[in-house]
C-alpha cells in the first residue's frame, strides 16, 4: 500500500510542478497588464493637468509648480519611489542653467521601478511637463497635447510596470519615469539631466521612449486616425526599430509614419524635443508625436479636443515597446 501511495503523490507532484512552470510562463506578459491603460483615466488626469488651475504651465513659475506636484502625488500613491532620495522626486535646476532667461528656478520629476535581474541598465521614458504659460491679454495656454497627452501617458505606463511588479513580474531592466521641465524654451530639462546631472550613468541607459504630443490628428491623417509619427528610431539602432515595428504588427497595426525621420525634413523635429539630448550622447531614441495642428502653442490646445481612444492606443503602443526593450535577454545593440 505504501509504494502506490508514493507513486500517486509524485505524480500529483510532478503534473502540479508543470502546471506552475506553465503558469510562471504565460504571467508577467505585458497583454497582462496593458489594459490598464485606459481613455477614462487618461481624460480625468489630462482634464485637471491642463485646467486653467495650472496656468499654463510655463517653466519657474506657480502653475509649473502645481504641474510637479501633481505628477509627484501620483507616484506616491502608487507607491513608485523616486531614485534621487526617500520622498524627493525634485530634480532641481538653477535659475543660472537657463543662459540669462528671466526665469526662475525649476524641476524635472523623476520616479523609477528596479530592474530585477539588469537593475544597472536604465529605460527612460520621458515627456515635458511644462507649457507656455499665459497670453498677454490673459488667456491661458493649457497646452493639453503640448504636452499633457505625453506627461498623463506616463503616468498611466508607470501604473501598469507598478502593477505588474506588484504581482512578481517586476521588468528585467530598470524604468525611470522622467517628466523634464523648459522644454519650451530649449530643452533645459532634458538637458540638465544628460550634460550636468545623468541620476543613472548614461552608458548604462539603453534607451529613451520621448512622448511629445499623442493625442491629437494632424490635417494629413484627417481620414486615417490609427497613426503615429515616429522620428529617432533607426538613426542609432536599427534593432531598436525593428523592435518597434514588430510590436506595432503584432498588437496594433497603426500606420508608423516617418516622414518626419527624413533627414532632410525641412521641420527638424528630430532636434526639437527632449529625445535629442540623450541621441546626441548616443543614447538610441524613439520620438512619439502625432504632427501639429491649427491648436499648436494656442490657447486652444484644450482636453476637450483630445481623441482619447487615440491616447489610449498610443500610450499602450509605447508601454508594450519599453516592456519588450526591459525584459527581452540581451540590451539592445548600437549600429
């Protein structure tokens, strides 16, 4: 009687240890999570981060100040630390850095989830937190695609990694979320953060996801809705491109527009976001941006004319594109 008992629990044993490691498989995919990022959220953040209540946004001043604050609730109630120090989610930026502008002071947010097997090896994904501020004859500029659609993406990709590394399935590589400040007037945020004070070495990032502008149609695409412009993405690692493109073929099937890639592109884009001061230090970059439209640096950039299944795509493009650049084995190769 003894010995078919132990058989029996063996084999009980064995198909139990297979039906987990089948298990530990399918978990920790990033369909498990995307669905998280939803349009509902996406409004509600972007309904009050470009309200009148923040003024614009415009770099060193109140608004700019409320802006930082918001984003830096969030990450606490979502319980993702910053990697500058317990609680401090402020990288400070002198008055001085930004060459003579009458400005005041400002800040980058930054807030971070560990990798579990690379934490040494950093994803950023980035998006400007600031705007233009007020008109002189009072009107504010709520700059909600400019970039408010980018800044709530973030927000909504952090939440999904939190999710997901708070069910065990925490990503390979580490993810900093960075929200940089004076990108209006000249990337300063941006470029603090890569010239004077990189919180994680630069050799060691692997790559930067740059969300400026997402929740708009340009005039061009007026009858095609399901697309995004992306700009960087072949310039230093072709492999980064093809990695793109693969997870845009297996989950969304957007049109990836690249006329602004074109290195003749009378527009310049590639130089004019925050993605440029980590390409310039050969950092491999997508820019994510959906063109301009009559509304741009206008009073009339307003929430209400946010396409927000369009956000919730695009937001979900990019997280599906930093989950793969986080977990897949090897770091992706420069040309």
């Amino acid at each position: 009687m003894k010995r078919p008992t132990l058989l029996l629990c063996l084999a009980i044993l064995i198909v139990g240890c297979s039906t987990c490691q089948n298990k530990s498989k399918h978990a920790g995919k990033a369909t498990d999570y995307v669905e998280l990022i939803t349009a509902n959220n996406l409004k509600e953040n972007l309904y009050t981060y470009a309200s009148d209540e923040f003024e614009g946004r415009k770099t060193g001043e109140p608004g700019q100040k409320k802006a930082i604050e918001f984003i830096k609730e969030h990450y606490v109630a979502l319980g993702i630390p910053s990697p500058i120090a317990d609680g401090d989610y402020f990288q400070e930026i002198p008055a001085s850095f930004f060459n003579g502008l009458t400005t005041n002071g400002s800040e980058n947010v930054l807030a971070y989830i560990k990798g579990s097997e690379k934490p040494d090896e950093i994803i950023i994904i980035s998006a400007h937190l600031d705007h233009i501020g007020i008109s002189n004859n009072g009107d504010i500029n709520n700059g909600a695609d400019d970039d408010g659609s980018g800044t709530v993406a973030i927000l909504e990709i952090a939440k999904a990694f939190k999710a997901a590394a708070d069910k065990g399935h925490g990503p390979k590589r580490s993810i900093l979320f960075l929200h940089v400040t004076g990108e209006e007037i000249g990337l300063y945020g941006s470029r603090y953060y890569a010239d004077v004070d990189p919180v994680f070495p630069l050799a060691n990032t692997v790559a930067n996801l740059n969300i400026d502008m997402i929740g708009r149609v340009d005039p061009k695409h007026e009858n095609q809705r399901n697309y995004l412009y992306l700009i960087g993405s072949d310039k230093l690692s072709k492999e980064l491109h093809s990695i793109s493109e693969a997870v845009n073929k297996k989950y969304f099937n957007m049109e990836l527009d690249y006329t602004y890639n074109d290195d003749n592109d009378p527009n310049r884009f590639y130089y004019r976001s925050d993605h440029y001061n980590f390409a310039k230090n050969n950092i491999p970059v997508i820019f994510y941006f959906n063109g301009t439209h009559a509304d741009y640096h206008k009073p009339s950039d307003t929430p209400d004319k946010i396409q927000y299944d369009l956000l919730e795509t695009r937001t979900r493009f990019i997280f599906q594109t930093a989950w793969e650049l986080a977990n897949r084995d090897e770091r992706i190769k420069l040309d």
